[in-house]
C-alpha cells in the first residue's frame, strides 16, 4: 500500500492530471499546499474526492513534504511534484515490484521545456529517487533543492537505490520567461539557505560562475544539440548562478 504526496502552490493548471496519473498504484493521496491564491485544492477535490488536503504556511520543500508523509497512513511513499505525471510504464514498473526495506526507488524523470522533452543541456533527463519508507528516509531541510536523506542519518540500515523503468514526465516550464521567473525564485531561496549555512561565495565563483554554467551545460552537457530550447535553458543556467549571488549580497547588506 502506497500514499502519495504532493505539494502545491497555485497549480490549477497541472493539479488534475497529476492526480489522474496516480489512479491505479496509490490507495492514498496527501496534497499539503502552500496557501494558494488559485482552485488548486478545488479542483484536486473535485478529481479525487477522497483526497486528504492540508493548507499550511510555506517552510521549504523539504519541511512541506515531510509533513505530507506525516499525514499519510502507508509507511511506503510515493513523493510526486504537482506539474509531473507518472507514465503508463512507471506505473506498472511499481505494480510489479516487490518493495524492500533495503531500496529505495528512483525513476527518470523527462522534463519539458515549452511542451517539448529535452534530451540534452540543463533539461537532460534525470534520475530521481521517489518512492521510499517513511521509517527509513526523509527530506532534508534544505529550502531548495531538497534531498532525501536516511532518517536522522543514524540508523544501520543498509540502502541502496533501484532504478525502476518508466518515467516520471515533468511539465517544467512553458517558455523562456517562465523558465526564469522559476529559477529567479530559487535563487533567492538558495541565498537565504547560503546565510543560514555561513557559507560565502568566493570572489572566483562569483566571476567565473555565471559563465562556467552556460558553457557546462550548452556545450558540455550538449544543450547546443537542443537548438533554440538548448540555447534559452543554458542562458538560464548563467542567469540562475549570477541571480543567486546577486541575492547573496544584498542579504549580506541588509
């Protein structure tokens, strides 16, 4: 028996078809949202009546997603952002699985880039660990970027992950200016985690930075394959670096 969690802020657009794409694996699903300002919970009722939804003040993604597990009355847990879909073969990978207490789970995760699937650059697909046993992982606290981590990182228990087929489908972001409307928000919340980690930028990373990650991930990571999307997401990745320690140091000057 598996629930599944999600988090939400304002996803009327995306909200239904997630939770439409967990019929059939999932007897549980918990939707902890951040106060939105939309019919994200509306419309997730109406989906799924049975749906447990809690409205909490944000805290980070980590914290947001720990309290959902919380709720949840199946030990094994199913962790699934609201603009992501799990695909036909994901769903009978997990079917199909008998889950351990030694593993946890992780699937590919396709993301899209203006409808379009990326294969290379800054969108490459990307392994991502998902289903797992409360007793034995949790998020960590981080405000962004969150990992899951062994529970109090104290126990004995030996893991390791298992790549299971399918793919998690991930509707990332519409355009160009949605893209960085995203990762201007994350910057500002990795400047903050940055302060409250003492952690402090060197004067190389902040020059050579922004750069280095348009070349890693146009060039390196071949997002110049990609034409056009490969270009605008690697554009992205120079502004997400440079936005971040732009934030650093008007949070140090405060």
């Amino acid at each position: 028996m598996i629930s599944a969690v999600i988090i939400t802020y304002n996803e009327e657009r995306q909200i239904e078809k997630c939770i439409k794409s967990l019929e059939g694996i999932v007897d549980e699903v918990i939707l902890v949202d951040a106060m939105s300002e939309d019919k994200t919970i509306e419309l997730a009722v109406q989906t799924l009546p049975t749906i447990k939804t809690y409205v909490k003040s944000w805290e980070g993604y980590g914290a947001s997603k720990n309290y959902g597990v919380a709720q949840a009355k199946n030990d094994w847990i199913l962790s699934i952002d609201a603009d992501e879909l799990c695909s036909v073969e994901m769903k009978d990978a997990i079917l199909r699985t008998s889950l351990s207490l030694n593993h946890y789970y992780s699937f590919k995760r396709i993301n899209h880039f203006g409808g379009r699937a990326m294969k290379y650059g800054m969108l490459r697909p990307e392994w991502k660990p998902r289903l797992y046993h409360r007793d034995i992982m949790m998020w960590d606290d981080r405000l962004v970027h969150e990992q899951l981590t062994k529970y109090k990182n104290d126990l004995d228990q030996k893991l390791s992950t298992v790549k299971l087929r399918g793919s998690i489908i991930h509707h990332a972001y519409d355009d160009y200016e949605d893209h960085i409307k995203h990762l201007y928000n994350y910057a500002q919340l990795s400047a903050v985690a940055w302060m409250k980690q003492g952690l402090k930028p060197s004067l190389i990373q902040k020059r050579i930075g922004p750069t280095y990650h348009f070349f890693r991930n146009y060039f390196f990571r071949l997002g110049c394959l990609e034409g056009r999307p490969g270009y605008e997401t690697s554009k992205a990745a120079y502004l997400y670096s440079k936005y971040k320690y732009q934030a650093f140091e008007k949070l140090k000057s405060l």
